[in-house]
C-alpha cells in the first residue's frame, strides 16, 4: 500500500491501535486505500450484528500476518470511523506490513 505513512498509528501497551474507515455491503473484501490518516477498507459483509467489523479483523490480520484472535476493536463498534487494536505489534510494524501488501 503506497500510503501507509500516512496513517496515524499510536502504540499501546498491548500493541497498536488502527484507524480504520470501514465500507460494508463492498462487491469485495479488500484495502481500499487510506482516508485522511485512517486505513480505508472495504468488505463485502454487511453492516449487522457485528459482522463488518469480525471481516474487517479478519481482513486486517490476514494483511499483518496475526491471528484473527490479535485484532480486535478498540472504540467505534457502530460507527463507520473507528480503531482497531492490533496486539503484540508495534505502529513501525504495523506501517511495514502495510506498505508491503497489496
């Protein structure tokens, strides 16, 4: 991803925290690109029960490299803007994997 920089990461004790702007109802499951300083992706899911932010976890582990059980939502649950916490890595890892997928 070319605009990896640009994404406002901030470490944690536990890890890092993820700003993420989530579109749901996608024709795909992918990363589209960043949005201001947040990480923009797009899922195919729908936007009920959950089940856009458990893709969008699932999608966001699979680009780091982590566990599905590593990537969890830190604030915003019903909100299109909100944080994902990536645990056990750092924001300079974070940026890495980010800018090495596609």
């Amino acid at each position: 991803m070319k605009e990896a920089d640009k994404i406002d990461l901030r470490a944690t004790n536990a890890g890092c925290v993820l700003p993420v702007k989530v579109v749901p109802g996608a024709s795909r499951d992918r990363f589209a690109g960043v949005l201001g300083t947040s990480l923009k992706v797009a899922t195919s899911a729908p936007p009920e029960k959950g089940k856009a932010n458990a893709a969008v976890a699932k999608i966001i582990a699979a680009a780091l490299n982590v566990s599905p059980k590593s990537v969890t939502i830190h604030s915003g649950p019903s909100n299109p803007r909100k944080e994902f916490l990536v645990q056990g890595l750092t924001p300079q890892t974070v940026r890495q994997r980010l800018a090495e997928s596609k």
